[in-house]
C-alpha cells in the first residue's frame, strides 16, 4: 500500500495566504480607503462627479465592498466603464484587476485569467509596474487553482524578476516560495526544496518573518522525496515556532503533514492523533480544501488497519469535497486510493474503473507539452539567472585583475613574453594531436550515423508503402510547413529576446540621442517580428489542433474585444454598434470565435479613416438563417481596392500601408474559419462600406 502523500490543493491555503496577503497589499494600495465614511454620500458624491473623477470614485466604492460579490463587481464594472468612456488607462487596469480578484476570490478561474490578463497587458502598455505585478501574481494564483501549473510557473517567475529589480526581500522571499510550491505540485520535491531554502535564508535575514510556513512546505518536499525523519523534523519545528503566536491554519497544515510522516514510518496511533487535532482545527476555521486530505489520509490509516467500511466512507467525504471545488489532484489520489480498495476487497471492475480515472486526471495534469513548457520556462529563468551572475564575476574579476597588473606588469612583462611563447608551441602540438584524434572520432561517428540513417530508411519506406500513391505529397508538405513555421518561430525567438535584451540594456548606457533613436527603433522592429512568430505559432496550433465546442455568449465575447481595441484608438471617436441579442448562444470553438471575431474588429479599428471629415463608425451583427450562424463587421474605414480583393486572405497579403501589419490577420481569420467547416467573403455594402461576413454552421 502507498505511504501518505499530501495532496496539491491540501497546502494551497498555505500558497494563497502567503500570495494573497502580498498581491492584494499592492493591488489596492493606490486606491483611497475611505474607512467608515457613509457609502450613500460616496455613491451621491459619484454620480454628481465629473466624467474624469468618476472611475477613481467607483473604485473607492468596490474597496468598501468588495467582501459582497454582487456589490463590489457592479462598482469595479461602473469604473472600468467610465474609465473606457474617459482613456484613464490607470483606473481601467485597475477596475480590470479588480473584476478578475472578485472572481478569483469565487472560484470562477477561468474567468478571473481573462481579467488579469486584460489588466496586465495595459498595465504593461503604459508602464505601470505596481499593476503588472499585481497581475501576474493573480494570474499565476488562478492557473495554480487550475492546476495548469506550467503557465503558473511561467507567470511566477516574471513576478519574481520584477521583485528581484525592485531588491524588496520580502517580496521576493514570497515569490521564491510561490515558486516552490509550483514545483512541489509537480511531484519535482528537489527543485521546491532548493526554492523553499532560499525562502527560509531570506526570512532568517528579515528576522523570522513568516519563517513557520516555510519550515511546513520544507517538510512537505522531504516527505514527497520519503525523508520521512527530516520532513517530521520540519513540522515540528513549524508548530514549535507556532507556539509563539501565529494563525490557527499553520497548525492545521503542520498537524497534517505530521500525521503523513508518522504514518510513513508506520506509527499509525501517532498519526491518527495528529490527523484528528488536523481535522479539529479543519472544522473550526471551514477550512474544506485541507478537509480534502485530512479525509484521504485517515481513510489510508483505515484502509491499512483493515476497516474497509470506515476508510470508504472518509475517502467519499475526500472526493465530494474535491468535486466541490474542481481539485484535479486530489481527484487523482482518490482515484487512486478507490483502486486499492476496491481491488483489496476483490470488487476488481470497481477497482479497475477507478484506475482508468486515475490514468486520465492524471495526464490531463502534465502532459507532454505541459512538460515542454516547464522545461522552458525553468531553462528562461536559469538563462537570465546564470547571466546575471556571471556579469557581477566578470566585473569583480575585471576590477581585481586590473589592480594585480598594475602593480606586477612592469616587472614580469619579459617573463610572461617568454612564456607565452613557450606556452603557445607546447599548445600548439597538443591542440594538433587532440584535432587528428578529433577527426578520427568524427569519421567513425559518421559512418555510424550513415548505418543508421539507412536502417531508418528502411524502416520508414516500410511503413509508408501502403499510403504513398494517394497521400505522400499532401502529408510531407503539411508536415514540412508546419516544422517550419513551428521550429523557425522557436528558434527565432530566443536571439531576439537576446537582441531585445541587449537594445534594453544599451539605451541604460548610452546618452547619444542619435544612437538611442536607433537602438529604439531596432527594439522596436524586434518587438514586431515576435508579433509576427506569435501569429505564426497561432496558424500551427490551428492547422493541427481539433476543435472543442462549448457553448459562447457572443454578445459578451463582441463587447470584450470592442473594449479592448478603444483603449488602443483614443485619438479619433469611433463610433461602435452592436446589434446582437444579449441571450444568443452558439455552440462552437471559442478560441476559434476569438481569433475570427478579434481579428475583424481589429481591423476595422486599424483601418479607420482618420479624416476629421469623416465620422468613423463600425457596426458589428449576427443572426441565424437556418441551419447556418452568419456574423458580420461593416466599416466605413480606408476600404479594400476590388483589385486585389482577392488576395487578402492570402497569407503575408497586404493591401494597405496605413498601418504597419504583417499581413496574417485575415489568413488567421480563413484558416478558423475553414476549421469550423465555415466560409468567409468581403464585399461592398449598399452604402459602399467594406463588409466582412463569416458564415458557420450551427451543432
């Protein structure tokens, strides 16, 4: 039978106490608390308010009530819109945050993400570093309730660097150890263990701060590695320090973590009595995500003393909590601990259900590309990492240097001549002999490599004889492009993040106007050709990626991407008309809806007519004829010559030089579109307007 082993979501308490506390201090710092002023004078004072004072107003309104849901989203939402009606990109980021913290805060994840990354992306627009980092913490909170724990890392390290240029060591010691937790869900317990000590060594130099719920989650990797004794050490020494003074869920968590080591080393009394002091305090703070393990692990101490009836009933109250609150891993453990018992009890279909559940939440958590993408992101962060240090050794070992030969140049400078010399031919026979035995190493490696190159043709040939006549052009071609766009837009984006990375760092140093204009004109054109690999990547993962229907409210899918393209054209009113029934639903791919929909009425703000002549207007409709969902985008914009109509669609088409594209917008827009067994045309309205119309069929 397998020893205890405490679950992701049983420490997330642990993980978002320490995170909320940090991101909520600096997301809601900005605004004017208004203490216990009456909120009837503030909503009076809000609604006389000028057009410019009203969004900072509403969110004073939403900081007095964000702890009721319904109250605090109506003000974040009145702020975000009167910070849309007047360009106050600040409030906007903040309203955003807000909705998306509301939302969080109720579960609604997924929800959540899509607001934080509308705030981050503005906030990073403007160069609003409080609100970038208030961001990416919620973001990689939100993943983490996902368990989607690749992008939460990923979001988790970008906080951290901020942290770290901003030198605030309680800051960071809270990253690293956010960090930690991420990589503990991920069964990694060496990579935590290294996170979590550098937590503990941060907080031991801010004296002690927060330091027993680091020892916790240090016990908590030891005990994923079985160093059973070290792990119980460190809970120990977690509610030892506890005693001190410190809230009732840092017992909760050490009496749990306890409870597992002493099962592990088979002193099962010891640990049902740390597991039921757990439950204890579980049930007094309400805690149901700790109540999860409590449950799986007292069941296992059940299942291991033979009362099969007493651990299948804490394992049921284990897994209608984990229902309850969307826990993929502790579902997993369930399904695994139902297999055991199940099987121990010869109910072996039972059992080999269980087990199937267990296999598919399982890879869902970390798959392969899952995998890639952690890989990446820990090589990213390492890179940056390895690079700063080896700056900081370069600069003390070059002012060193420069201090010893000055001292000894003038006496040695013979000395070292000869040797030099001396040096270099005794190199020089060395360096020949290693290069022939270098050669002799190469010749045998490739004729290797030609044995097994012809093996592997023989192989393939075998394999694809049968296809060949009727589809071998057709797949190598697909195949070739698709390696192509996906490995060139992969290899071209690490040297121009290093371009990028040096352009930053050069504009720091240089003071010449002349060289500075350039450098911000190369970052720039970087910046674009990143764009460019992005929408490339995007064509791959369309091309090979099955479409997965859910039911989409296009009405609020249409007014999301209006807002967000408005923030972007504040120079010229234009006007927008959605004429979209509130309640239409279709059922369809929504990220392929948003690439359709995002891309035309992007376009239709890109290529409006900045002639103060001429009253821009942009109107958005659907409607549903049959069988078939039509959509359609009208704008009285800069127009599309009928001359080359016809190449629009085409991929790296450009038809106009008013904006500096790349040319895929509308070769995304086909390629979706064609995804969904739809069709997509571009005319001339009665009026003479561009017309843009996407038909799709109704599942």
């Amino acid at each position: 039978m397998n020893s205890i082993l405490p679950m992701c979501d049983y420490y997330m308490n642990a993980f978002k106490k320490g995170v909320t506390i940090f991101f909520v201090i600096i997301a809601f710092a900005p605004f004017k608390v208004l203490g216990q002023d009456n909120i009837d004078s503030l909503i009076n004072l809000a609604e006389s308010a000028t057009l410019e004072e009203k969004p900072s107003l509403f969110m004073d309104l939403f900081v007095k009530t964000r702890q009721n849901f319904d109250s605090g989203m109506f003000y974040a939402n009145e702020s975000k819109k009167y910070a849309l009606l007047a360009g106050d990109s600040l409030n906007y980021t903040r309203a955003e945050y807000a909705i998306a913290y509301l939302y969080k805060n109720q579960g609604y994840a997924e929800d959540a993400i899509a607001h934080y990354l509308n705030a981050l992306k503005t906030a990073r627009n403007n160069g609003f570093t409080d609100r970038e980092k208030a961001s990416l913490n919620g973001l990689a909170l939100s993943y983490y309730g996902l368990s989607q724990f690749d992008k939460s890392l990923k979001y988790h390290f970008e906080s951290l660097a901020l942290r770290e240029n901003d030198g605030n060591k309680s800051d960071i010691a809270i990253a690293v150890n956010n960090i930690g937790l991420v990589y503990y869900q991920l069964n990694d317990f060496s990579k935590a263990i290294l996170y979590f000590k550098r937590a503990l060594e941060i907080e031991k130099e801010l004296g002690g701060q927060d330091i027993e719920g680091t020892y916790v989650n240090l016990g908590l990797a030891y005990l994923g590695l079985k160093e059973f004794d070290v792990a119980l050490e460190n809970f120990n020494r977690g509610i030892e320090l506890c005693n001190e003074g410190c809230s009732n869920s840092i017992f909760l968590e050490a009496y749990n973590g306890a409870g597992a080591c002493l099962f592990a080393l088979e002193k099962k009394k010891e640990a049902r009595e740390k597991l039921l002091l757990a439950l204890e305090v579980a049930y007094q703070e309400d805690a149901e995500s700790n109540l999860i393990s409590i449950y799986n692990n007292l069941a296992q101490i059940d299942f291991a003393e033979n009362d099969f009836e007493m651990a299948l009933n804490r394992l049921d109250s284990s897994q209608i909590l984990a229902v309850k609150l969307a826990s993929r891993n502790w579902a997993k453990k369930n399904f695994r601990l139902y297999a055991e018992l199940y099987s121990q009890a010869g109910e072996f279909q039972k059992a080999y259900d269980n087990q199937v559940k267990y296999d598919s939440v399982n890879s869902e958590i970390l798959n392969d590309v899952v995998a890639k993408n952690l890989l990446q992101i820990q090589v990213d962060f390492e890179e940056r990492q390895n690079l700063e240090i080896i700056a900081l050794k370069d600069k003390e070992i070059g002012r060193r240097t420069t201090l010893l030969l000055l001292s000894i140049i003038i006496s040695v400078l013979t000395v070292v001549i000869i040797f030099i010399l001396y040096r270099n031919n005794k190199i020089r026979r060395r360096v020949n002999n290693k290069l022939t035995a270098a050669n002799k190493t190469i010749e045998s490696q490739n004729r290797t490599l030609t044995e097994l190159n012809s093996v592997l043709e023989e192989r393939v040939k075998e394999r694809t004889e049968e296809l060949r006549e009727s589809n071998e052009a057709l797949i190598k071609s697909n195949h070739d492009l698709d390696n192509f766009i996906y490995k060139t837009s992969h290899d071209i984006r690490g040297p121009l993040a290093t371009l990028q990375g040096i352009c930053n760092i050069a504009l720091m140093d240089i003071n010449d106007p002349m060289a500075v204009d350039y450098l911000q004109k190369l970052s720039k054109t970087a910046y674009k050709l990143n764009l460019i690999l992005s929408k490339l990547l995007v064509i791959n993962q369309i091309n090979n990626a099955l479409p997965l229907l859910e039911d989409v409210r296009l009405h609020n899918l249409v007014i999301s991407m209006v807002d967000e393209n408005k923030m972007s054209y504040f120079s010229k009113e234009i006007s927008v008309k959605i004429e979209i029934s509130k309640s239409l639903t279709i059922t369809s791919d929504p990220d392929l809806l948003k690439i359709i929909l995002g891309n035309l009425i992007s376009n239709a703000f890109k290529f409006h007519n900045d002639s103060k002549r001429v009253d821009s207007f942009i109107i958005v409709r659907s409607c549903i004829e049959g069988d078939l969902f039509i959509f359609e985008v009208i704008d009285n914009g800069v127009g599309i010559e009928e001359s080359v109509a016809h190449q629009i669609f085409d991929i790296f088409s450009k038809t106009s030089e008013i904006q500096d594209t790349a040319g895929l917008g509308l070769y995304l827009v086909k390629l979706a579109t064609e995804k969904l067994d739809g069709k997509i045309e571009v005319k001339k309205s009665d009026e003479g307007d561009t017309l843009f119309r996407v038909t799709l069929p109704l599942n």
